[in-house]
C-alpha cells in the first residue's frame, strides 16, 4: 500500500504531540512502552502509556474504512521510517530508558515492536537483527566440533 505525503506529516504531528507530553526533565517518566494503536474503520492513530492512559490521537483520513488485508503489515515499515526520521525527537523523550514504540491493533493486540530507544542502542528491525543466527551458531558450532 502506498501512503500519501499528507499521512507521513499528520503521523510525524502525532508523534511530536507524544513527544509534547514527556519533554525532557530531571523529573522523567517511568514507563516502558508507547503503545499506538491504528484504526482501519475510524482512520483513527492513538498513542498510550503502560496504564492504558490516552497521551493524544489523531485521524488519519487515508485510513478511514481500509479494508485492505494487509493493513497492518504495510503499516509496519512506514512507522518505523517515519520514527527513523524523527529519532531526535522520539529516542530522546522525558523517559526513563530503554522504551519501546509498539503498534497495536483496535483490540491492544501487539502487531510489531517499533522502535526500542536506549541510551546507547536503537532496535529499529529485529527480524533483520537476528535473521540467520540459527544458521550462522549451528556452523560454527560444527567447525568447532570438527576440531
């Protein structure tokens, strides 16, 4: 699915207005995840805290009555393009570190880690991460044996 321009700037506003609520303090927030959740039927993109609190929303008109199947998986990597955009602002929010951004279905069902932000460390894929280490610690184990 392709998105339009206007969707990356309204998801970029929505992620500055989360960025609003935890500015950075001595005073930060412990909480371990932003939890957003998208809409197929209302178009609606909401932000919450670990306590199910609402931090902001916003409608996504391009979203609105989506039928497509595949809604959430191509909504996947265009969130973690647009958060890789404004890393400055989403890896240094007003909370305690590590801190994930996670998207989440209308139900709270956890569709994708987004984003893990850390001091030193930023999980953008974890596919991509661990892709292959099955593979890669089974062949050198068999070297190491063949030894």
């Amino acid at each position: 699915m392709n998105f339009k321009e206007q969707t990356e700037q309204q998801i970029v506003r929505f992620l500055n207005k989360v960025a609003e609520k935890f500015p950075v303090s001595d005073d930060v927030s412990l909480m371990t995840d932003i939890h957003i959740r998208a809409s197929q039927d209302s178009g609606e993109l909401r932000a919450f805290d670990d306590n199910d609190e609402e931090i902001t929303r916003c409608v996504v008109e391009e979203w609105i009555d989506n039928k497509d199947e595949d809604f959430y998986d191509s909504l996947v990597p265009l969130l973690r393009n647009i958060l890789g955009k404004v890393s400055d602002v989403v890896d240094n929010l007003g909370i305690i570190k590590p801190y994930s951004f996670v998207l989440e279905n209308d139900d709270a069902e956890n569709i994708a880690e987004l984003r893990v932000c850390d001091d030193d460390t930023v999980i953008i894929d974890d596919k991509e991460l661990l892709e292959g280490l099955d593979k890669e610690l089974d062949e050198f184990l068999e070297n190491l044996l063949k030894d």
